[in-house]
C-alpha cells in the first residue's frame, strides 16, 4: 500500500511541476534544422545464428562451429520505409540484395569458419541530392568450442 501511494504521490508530483513549467517561456526552435539525411547513415550487419538477430552498427561476430553462415548488411540511422533514400552495395560481393520494413535495404553475403568479410556501401538522398561518404561494415565468424 506504501508503494502505491509513493507512486501516486510522484506522478502528482510531476503533473504539478510540468504545469508550473507551461507559464514559462520556451526557447524559440533553432533554424535550419532539417530532417535525417543521408549523411547520418552507419553502416551494419549480423550474422545470423539460430537466435533473433539484429543490425549492429558498424562490426558483427558470431561463434559456430558451422562451416560457414549467412551476414546480413544494411544501413541504420535513416528511415528507409518511404523511398527517400537509395543504397548502393559497393564492390559486387552481395549475393542477395533485398528489402524488408524491419531492416530496410539488405545484402547477404556468405562468411566462413575464421574469416571476416566487409562490405562497403553509400548512401543516396534523393531529397537533398547528398551522398554519404563510403560506408563500410565488417563481420566475421568465428570457431567456438
């Protein structure tokens, strides 16, 4: 019952402060601020294992002892879902591109038992006409005993 009533005490608490902070003037919002372009793009991958995996900026690693798996590459930072941006897989080592709504623009590529693998990539907004510089991504799988 204690803990309840702290509770409710706090977010009173909190409801009377944020309405003693709506009379305060706000700062005035800062110009030319523009949306996420292109150049906030980092680049990422995972290997896939049996669990649910997910984009990891920059590196990825898994521990196997399966000769070799599955990387997935792409691109975190930006939103991918309405057609603004363009990625390009660099250097002709994707052996599947594609596109998912979670991930967003793809590539796999096959990594094996002791090997790292990169894969370079740009992006392109096609709002602003700006490209990111070269993005690169490195994954590697390794022996576990």
């Amino acid at each position: 019952m204690r803990r309840l009533f702290l509770g409710v005490a706090a977010v009173a608490a909190m409801s009377l402060s944020s309405a003693a902070w709506a009379g305060e003037p706000r700062p005035a919002p800062a110009q030319g601020i523009q949306s996420l372009g292109a150049g906030d793009a980092v680049p990422a991958c995972y290997v896939d294992t049996p669990a649910w995996d997910y984009l990891s900026a920059g590196s990825c690693m898994a521990l196997g002892t399966d000769g070799w798996r599955y990387v997935t590459f792409g691109v975190l930072g930006i939103d991918q879902s309405g057609g603004r941006y363009v990625i390009q897989f660099l250097d002709g080592t994707c052996s599947s591109p594609g596109y998912s709504s979670d991930e967003g623009y793809t590539c796999l590529q096959t990594v094996y038992l002791n090997q790292m693998v990169t894969q370079r990539m740009q992006v392109y907004d096609t709002w602003t006409g700006q490209w990111s510089g070269i993005l690169t991504a490195y994954a590697s799988y390794e022996y576990f005993f």
